[in-house]
C-alpha cells in the first residue's frame, strides 16, 4: 500500500494547481478530485485506501510489481 502512496504522492505533486479540483475517480458512487483525494490518502483513512486501490485498477496509477 505504502508503494502505491508513495505514487500518488508523487503524481499529485506534479499536477498544476488548477486541475487539482477536477474529479478523479468515483469510490461508491461520489466524485473525488485530487484535492480530496490527497487528504484521504495522506491520512490513511479507510476511504484513502479505497480510492487508491479504484485509482489503480482504472490504471491512474501503477505500481511495478517486484518478480521473485
């Protein structure tokens, strides 16, 4: 979870400001923007997690997964 934060983070930090309220991902049927969805995910809420597991099934966001 933390690899996956750690991207959001990362992407969030590189969108321009005046695109940060724009909607992002919808999480049982409500809109989230990247604003919102920042402080969810910063804060390790339960609908943080939530968010970035939508964000990354709809491949927002992607995480290299290690081959053992």
């Amino acid at each position: 979870m933390e690899d996956k934060k750690a991207k959001f983070l990362r992407i969030y930090a590189n969108i321009p400001e005046s695109l940060r309220g724009d909607i992002i991902v919808i999480v049982d049927e409500k809109t989230y923007t990247w604003n919102t969805a920042y402080f969810e995910i910063k804060n390790n809420t339960h609908l943080g997690k939530k968010i970035l597991k939508s964000l990354e099934e709809t491949n927002i966001i992607w995480v290299k997964k290690n081959k053992k």
